[in-house]
C-alpha cells in the first residue's frame, strides 16, 4: 500500500474545502458588504430625516417665539394704555372734586374782609348798587384766584391720550372757556 492513493483523495478534498471555503468567504463578503451598505443608506435617511425635521421643528419654535413676543408686545402695550387711562381718568376725577370744592367756596355767601373792593366802579354808581355789585364781583374774584387749578383740569381733558385729529376737533369745539373777569364786566355793562 502506498501513501499516494491516501494522500490523492485527501488532496481532492482539501482542495474542494479551500474552493468552498474561498466561495463562503466571497459570499459572506459580499452579503457583509450590502448589509453595511444598506445600513449606510439607512442611517443616511435617517439622519437626514433628523436633520430636516430639527431644521423644521426650530423654524416653527422660532415662529412661536416670534408670535409669542408680537402678543406679549400687544398686550404690554394694551396694558400701558389702560393704566394711562386709569391714571388719567383718577387726576380727572380728584381735579373735578377739588373743582366743585373751589365752586363751593367761591359761591359761599360769607364774605372774609376786603372781598370784592377790587372791582372799578362805574361812574354814577350809588353805594347800595356798588356794595350789592361788590358781592357778586367776591365769587368772580375768588374763582379768579382759583384759575390755575380750574385750567389744570381743562389741560388734562384736552391732552389726554387721542386716537385722532378728529377727537381733539371735537374736543376743542366742545370744551368749555374759562371765563375771564373783563367778559363779566362786559356782560355785567349790558
């Protein structure tokens, strides 16, 4: 027996186990190499999924934001309005009552002294007519003296906030003048 017809059949076989195994090799190289590739291609949509939608999720929380802000800044504004107003409308209401109060006293009918001895006579006047004209001439006097603070409510009803040219129009036509003492002797002289 020799060892040719051992070694013969072994070397077929292991030459069929080399072919085989390079065949799995090349197989399974290849089948690694599509695998990683799809999950290249995979992890590539994925990322670009991501990227697209944090590009969109920022782009609409910038756009909340902007909202947000734009809201806030008309709310703000709403409310710097209203307590312009308010403020406005409670110096409006303390200056009426301090004005009815400076109407109360000047109608007062009690006269301190030296009140109304102001007023120029008019020629021809007897002392009954001048003493009577002297009495109602004190509430024109002491209002006369009050004026500053009576003007100070007028120039807070014309200067408060205005939506328009035409509102002010209206409220200049409608405000009332303050009447001065020569309109009472003119009137008075009639």
């Amino acid at each position: 027996m020799s060892l040719t017809w051992l070694i013969g059949p072994a070397v077929v076989a292991a030459v069929i186990a080399a072919i085989v195994s390079v065949i799995g090799f090349l197989m399974n190289r290849a089948t690694v190499r599509r695998m990683h590739t799809e999950m290249l291609a995979f992890d590539e949509k994925q990322a670009e999924r991501r990227v697209t939608a944090e590009i969109a999720l920022a782009k609409r929380k910038g756009d909340a934001d902007i909202d947000l802000a734009e809201k806030k800044l008309a709310i703000d504004q709403a409310l710097a309005l209203w307590k312009r107003r308010v403020d406005l409308a409670e110096e409006t209401l303390a200056d009426f009552y301090r004005a009815r109060a400076i109407i109360d006293d000047a109608r007062s009918p009690v006269s301190l002294g030296g009140e109304g001895h102001t007023r120029q006579r008019e020629p021809g006047e007897t002392e009954e007519a001048a003493r009577l004209f002297d009495s109602y001439y004190r509430t024109v006097e002491r209002l006369t003296r009050l004026i500053q603070r009576i003007a100070g409510i007028q120039k807070r009803v014309l200067y408060k906030p205005l939506s328009s040219r035409h509102e002010l129009a209206s409220r200049l036509s409608r405000s009332p003048a303050i009447c001065k003492v020569s309109d009472v002797r003119k009137a008075r002289t009639k």
